[in-house]
C-alpha cells in the first residue's frame, strides 16, 4: 500500500504521458492500492480544484470531480489519524502525508518532492519514491 503525495495527482492531470499518470490510472482500476485521511482526501480535493492547477489539466471539472470520486472510492480510507507526529517535516502541508502513511503501515510515500520526506522517511522506516521509481517497481512484479 502506498501513499501519494498531492503533487503526483497534479501531475497526472498536467500530463496523460508520464508516470503519475499511469499509477493514477492503475488506483482508479483497482491495481494500485493507496491509503487517504480524511485531511489528505480534502487536500487532493481543494488543491486539484485551485483556479491554476484546473485550468491546466486535461480533465474537465466533470471527469476530475469523477476522478476524485474513484481515487476516493479505490483508496484505503484512515479514519482517524490517531497519533499526530507534528512538526517532522520543513513544510507543514506535507505532515498529513507522512501521518497517513505511517497509520496505515504504508510500504512507501511516492512524491516528486523527496526532500521534504527524507528524513522523516528513514525516522519512521518508509520508503520514499518518485512515480517513475514506483512504477518500475510495480512493472518489475507484474513480469
């Protein structure tokens, strides 16, 4: 189970060709199991749905309201955060994240922002990968 860092959602709507989105693609098909808090869940929603970042994607408002939806649907939901691990990180936006990924007993957070994790990562024995490292993985087990 993994646990994705907003900024791998925005990705995969700027772009139908990389990485991000092909693990999108893999969570809304049921073939890539990701955890979310109710935090995280409204972050991916208010981020996602910011003027700059909408307007830039390649979803309309219809199809990313129904792409939240089945991330949304798909994911393990963690309900509640029951250990607050406050500050571990540089950037405060980014704990919910950490926080998830250590209640659910994630394998690892995938991220284009390692350096905001990676001590925290080492601290709390998670893996820290970028999309692109995550999908060669899962591509490494599906031969």
């Amino acid at each position: 189970m993994y646990v994705l860092d907003t900024n791998v959602l925005v990705a995969a709507l700027w772009s139908r060709n990389g990485a991000s989105f092909e693990l999108l693609r893999r969570v809304i098909e049921g073939k890539l199991s990701i955890a979310v808090s109710v935090a995280l869940a409204l972050e991916y929603e208010d981020v996602l749905k910011r003027a700059g970042i909408a307007e830039a994607s390649w979803a309309t408002e219809p199809q990313l309201d129904t792409i939240l939806d089945a991330v949304l649907f798909r994911a393990h939901r963690i309900m509640p955060i029951r250990t607050r691990l406050r500050p571990s990180l540089t950037d405060p936006a980014d704990e919910m994240v950490l926080e998830c990924a250590v209640q659910a007993g994630a394998d690892a957070i995938v991220t284009m922002n390692e350096r905001h994790f990676r001590k925290a990562c080492k601290i709390y024995r998670l893996d820290l990968l970028r999309p692109g490292a995550l999908l060669r993985r899962l591509q490494g087990e599906d031969e």
